[in-house]
C-alpha cells in the first residue's frame, strides 16, 4: 500500500474514532438536561458546525489558490535540464571556438618552419596543456 493511501485509510479510521467519541460525549452531556436545554444545545452545537465548515472550506479555497499560483510559477520557470541543455551549448561552442582559435595560432607560428621546428612548437603547447591539466 503507498504512503498516501495509508494516509488516507488513517485518517478516515482516526475521523470516524473522534465522530463515535463525540457522539457519546454529546449523549453524557445531553442526558441530564431539559428538553428545552437539550433543544438550545443541539441548535448551538449545529450553529458551530456550520461555522466551522465554512472556516474550512474558506480556508481550503485560499490553500487551493494557492496551490494553483505555486504551479503557475513553476510553470514560468526553466527547468534544470534545460538550463544545463543550454549550458553544456554555450560551453561545447566556446570550446570549438578555443579549439579553432588555437588550431589557428599553432597554424600561423608554424609557417616557414622545418619539421623540427614545428614539432618543437607542437611539443611546446602539448606540454603547456597537460601541465595545467594536472592542476
């Protein structure tokens, strides 16, 4: 059984105990009275039923107003994936850009150089990368 339906078999088993429980209570309370006094009590004892599920069905309204105004919110916001969707774009372009860039700077120092030398220029950035990888 899930959580919420326990919940929910609970609570009907916990509101029928507290209905039993106060309609004994009522009983006690109205056994020694008048029929008159009986009749004011039951009248007053409606009267603050009826408030109370006024209360709560004013109250249930805010909450559900408020519910809804809480997910048009989330409506309006980015979800996270996206958000890193786009993130993970921006960097892999930047990335292209750094590599192109960089591809055409080893490009242009390497102009008019022998092999050696260009070798020499590839070992020099390689070693500059992987040094400030290991940091």
């Amino acid at each position: 059984m899930d959580k919420q339906k326990f919940d929910l078999k609970y609570s009907d088993e916990a509101i029928k105990k507290m209905d039993d429980e106060l309609k004994e209570l009522e009983e006690e309370i109205l056994k020694n009275k008048t029929p008159e006094e009986q009749k004011k009590l039951k009248k007053q004892w409606e009267q603050n039923k009826i408030e109370t599920e006024q209360k709560l069905k004013k109250e249930s309204e805010k909450l559900e107003k408020e519910r809804e105004e809480i997910e048009k919110r989330e409506s309006e916001l980015f979800s996270i994936e996206y958000i890193r969707n786009g993130l993970n774009e921006i960097v892999k372009e930047l990335d292209d850009n750094w590599n192109e860039t960089l591809q055409s700077a080893i490009e242009e120092l390497c102009k008019g150089k022998t092999k050696e030398e260009q070798a020499k220029i590839m070992k020099s950035f390689e070693n500059s990368f992987a040094n400030k990888g290991d940091n």
